[in-house]
C-alpha cells in the first residue's frame, strides 16, 4: 500500500498515511496537496493534529562512484526508493577541460622570447596546498546526495541515517589501492566522512559495512542485479538502500537459551511496494568566459550557461505542441525560433516553435522521473 507524505501546518513532517485517506483529508478541507522539489506529492494539513508523535522511520544511503541508491523504511512499510545518477564523470571531464584551458591561456599570454625574469608571470595570490582537499568530483557526488536526503527529511520524519561505510585506504610504501594499512589516505574516504558529517545535521547517522548489507539482503530475499549496474531500476542500487533501512529494525544478534547459544536474525519488517524514482543532474554546461581558442578580432561566441531567448530557462520542465501531437519534457537548448527539447535521460526529443511551447515548472536542478512504482520484494 503506497503511503502519502504528510507535514503539520508549521511544515514539520509526520508519519505518512494511506492514499485514499489523503484524498478524503483534502477533500474536507483539512489538508492541501503540494508538490515538492523533487516531484513528491504531499500533503499539509491546515489544523493541529490531536498528536505529534511519530514511529521510527529510516533512511538507507548506498553511495557509489556513478550511481547510487536511497530507500526509506519504517517497521511495516517501505515508503520510498530512489536510483540516483551521480555527476563524478562529467565533473571530472570538466575540470581536465578547464585545466587544459586555463594552460593554454597561459601559454599564450607568457612571451618566451625575453628573459624569464621579463616575462609575465602571475605570482601566487594564495596557497593552494591545503590538507584534506576534496576532489571536487567527489564533492559534487557527496553533495547531490546529501540534498536528496535534505529535501527528504522535510516530508518523512526521518530518525536515523544509514550509510553504507566503504574502507578504502591506500598503502603509498606498495603503491597499491585497497590496502587496509592505514598509510596514506583515499579521497574516497575523505568524502565519506565530509558526507557522514554534514548528515549527522539532519538525522542520527549508523555506519554499515558491505558484507552486513549483503547478509541482510540476503535474508530479506530481496533480489540484486550485480551485471549493467546503470540501469535505473530498483534491483541495482534501491534493494541495497531498503537492506540499509531495514537493518535498524532487524538484527543478526546473539541468542542464549536452555537448548545452546548461538546467533540468529531478530526483529520484524515487512518489505512492500513503493514509489520509485530515477533522479539526476541536468547535464547543462556552463557559462564560458573563454573558449577553447581565441576568436578572430576579440570577441567570443555565447556559450553555456540557462538562460534562453525565450524566457525559458534550460532545465524547465515544459510542454510542447507539434504536429497535434503534445509532448512534455526538459528545456535543453535554443534557436533564435525553437527551443529544444530533452526527456529524462537528456536525449532531445525534438525542436518546438518557441509560440507553442509552454512552461510547466520551473527549473530545480534536477531532474526526477516517477517510474512504475515496482515490488521490491521477490
């Protein structure tokens, strides 16, 4: 059974409840239905609820390098599940581009001709050698999820955060990644505990191991696809996130009775359907003072950036008519007559006259798709 988020009138969440309850709460004017950022609907209510306490509700985070999973759980329902697309990639082509140019100018306004003591060197306006540095592909992954989970934590009364802990040192004598020596460090692991600290603002943070979240899928019979682990579906990273979740009410602990002692699982939890969404950065690339190569007499072509000649921002969820047909989707780019528009994976449908295109919503940075609300279980 799908459950409605729901928030008190000074916007403090509450335990969620049953669609048609929702409906009937609005129907009678208790409760106004609202949209959040990342295309939830939910409802405020408008009077003070009889009771403001609420059950223990989880948040499972399983963070990767391109993709990672979300998954919301109390005892006895699964609330939410998300597949998240992560920017590491096309953060880092970004930077090695932005490198690659920042060279080149260099290398064209230095003349090598004089002494090095005539030419144009900048010096340094401040040091850069600053310990504990974040890559910022690193950083840009951390911080999507970290907002994810903000937004999240405004409609669900989240109690703890539970985050799949990778150890990942690197032994600098032997050159060789994966060691568990402790010389050195892993950007990996700065990240990680950048990310648990800024959680820990929100909600309790639990740290698990791989192996754990394995074990508890296991248990839970939840299926898993190891091969093409892109796929925005929930068997990729979604079950891993619930397995997080659910390990706050379930537990291999040891037992002791007149029979022997042993280990063996404790608790209760029940696994059902929930909304699925596949959520990601729109790939829109920004605003470049300087291109790759200087323009003939001085000046440079607009490139990047949001803005669009159409009072349309890149980005914008809008919806378009052609042909009698109508489409809706993402604001991707622009002709002096057209704009462009992308579905959710930024595959471009197709260009619209700029008259027929309508605006639907604004621009949030994200973009979130609803998929099917699919059955986790097995």
């Amino acid at each position: 059974m799908i459950r409605v988020p729901v928030v008190n009138p000074d916007n403090k969440p509450a335990m969620p409840c049953k669609a048609s309850r929702a409906r009937k709460l609005v129907r009678d004017g208790k409760a106004i239905g609202k949209w959040d950022k990342l295309g939830i609907y939910y409802i405020q209510l408008v009077d003070e609820p009889s009771g403001r306490k609420t059950q223990s509700i989880s948040l499972g985070l399983d963070p990767g390098k391109h993709y990672s999973g979300i998954g919301i759980q109390s005892s006895k329902f699964t609330l939410f599940t998300v597949h998240l697309f992560l920017p590491f990639e096309i953060v880092r082509k970004r930077m090695d581009q932005r490198r690659m140019m920042r060279r080149s100018r260099r290398g064209r306004r230095i003349n090598r001709s004089v002494a090095f003591d005539l030419r144009a060197h900048r010096q340094k306006r401040f040091s850069n050698r600053r310990s504990s540095k974040l890559a910022p592909s690193i950083k840009a992954s951390r911080q999507l999820e970290i907002r994810i989970i903000s937004l999240l934590s405004k409609i669900y009364p989240i109690s703890s955060i539970v985050y799949e802990y990778v150890k990942a040192d690197v032994d600098l004598t032997k050159g060789r990644k994966g060691a568990r020596s402790g010389k050195g460090f892993s950007p990996v692991m700065v990240g990680q505990s950048w990310a648990i600290e800024q959680l820990s603002k929100l909600a309790l943070v639990v740290k698990k191991f791989g192996w754990q979240t394995s074990n508890l899928r296991k248990y839970l019979k939840l299926e898993k696809q190891k091969h093409q682990k892109g796929d925005p579906v929930p068997f990729t990273h979604a079950t891993d996130a619930i397995s997080l979740a659910a390990s706050q009410f379930v537990d291999y602990l040891p037992f002791e009775n007149s029979r022997g002692r042993g280990h063996s699982w404790q608790g209760k939890i029940t696994i059902t359907n929930a909304p699925f969404f596949v959520i990601r950065r729109p790939p829109i690339s920004r605003r470049q003072l300087h291109l790759m190569l200087p323009s003939k007499g001085g000046l440079r072509r607009k490139y990047g950036g949001t803005t669009t000649r159409h009072g349309i921002r890149k980005g914008d969820y809008v919806e378009a008519v052609k042909a009698g047909i109508t489409y809706q989707g993402w604001c991707s780019g622009d002709t002096a007559k057209q704009v462009s528009i992308s579905d959710s994976n930024w595959k471009r449908i197709g260009q619209f006259t700029a008259s027929k295109v309508r605006l639907l919503r604004r621009s949030t940075g994200l973009i979130c798709k609803q998929e099917a609300n699919f059955n986790v279980a097995v």
